[in-house]
C-alpha cells in the first residue's frame, strides 16, 4: 500500500507539447505501441488516456494531444 502511495505521488503532471510527454515516455523506456498521440479517432481517446494516467498526473487533458474531428451532428 505505502509503495503504490509512492509511485502515485512522484507522477509528473502530463507536460503540454505533444513532443514532451513523447521524449518523457522514450526517456523512461515506456512502451507507446498502444498509444495513439496525437489522438485523431474518438475511439482510440479513452485507451491512450488511459496509458497516459498510468504515468502522469493531470487534472485537464493538454489540447496538443487532441487532434479530433468534430463531432457528428445529432440527428435527432
């Protein structure tokens, strides 16, 4: 328990360039293959934060991950 306190504790905040988190994750021989940066598909967005919270902390999630399309019009 006191271990994953630790670890928990010396996350570093997600970084803003897209280009930082990536030498980061390279740095800290952190495997990217499941990672989709920058993220373009709204199905790939929940796996790679997912991977990206294992190894930062963040309370908002940088805009130069984010390479979405817009959404769809409702079509009700």
């Amino acid at each position: 328990e006191t271990n994953l306190t630790n670890t928990l504790s010396t996350k570093p905040t997600i970084p803003n360039e897209l280009d930082e988190i990536l030498n980061y994750l390279k740095n800290n021989d952190i495997d990217t293959t499941q990672l989709t940066l920058p993220i373009t598909d709204q199905k790939a967005a929940s796996e790679t934060l997912k991977i990206l919270h294992q190894y930062f902390t963040s309370k908002t999630i940088p805009n130069s991950i984010l390479a979405l399309p817009p959404l769809p019009e409702p079509t009700w």
